[in-house]
C-alpha cells in the first residue's frame, strides 16, 4: 500500500559506495598518494611497490567484507572507551 505521490524511483548507484579496483576510493587515492611517495620521492620503487600492493590488497578484501568499513573504523576510533578496563 503506497500513498500516490511519495514514492520515486530510486537508482542503485546511488546508494552503494564509490570504489576504485574494489577498494574504497578514498583509502585508493590515500594508498596510491603514500606508495608514489616511496616509490618517486624517496626512490624506494620495490618498497612503494610493495606498500600499494598490501595496501590495496588489504582495502579490497576489507571492502568485501564491509563496503563502508572506513566509515564504521572512523566511527570506532571516535568512540571513548568507557567499559575498558
């Protein structure tokens, strides 16, 4: 029962998360951002190399667990930990 007038269609891509090769795009563009500077900056290209590897591989297996994992671990973080111990 639908009242006339209160429901649109709504596209899915608007509601599902921006990613990049499986990887939330901010963490992509943050991962991708810290292994150019290895790998450019500091010449260090098997250690830059090796940080977007890990990074990324790190972020898509993360994101297929929870799509919105970056917004749920900066919702952790802000938490203050009243019951520890």
């Amino acid at each position: 029962m639908t009242i006339e007038g209160y429901e649109i269609p709504l596209h899915r891509s608007l509601t599902e998360p921006i990613l990049m090769a499986g990887a939330p795009r901010g963490v992509a563009i943050i991962n991708g951002t810290l292994a150019a500077a290895l790998g450019l900056g500091l010449q260090l290209w098997i250690a830059g190399l090796a940080v977007w590897l890990l990074g990324h591989a790190a972020a898509v297996y993360a994101a297929k667990k929870d799509p919105r994992f970056m917004e749920v671990l900066i919702r952790h973080v802000r938490h203050k930990g009243y019951l520890s111990c």
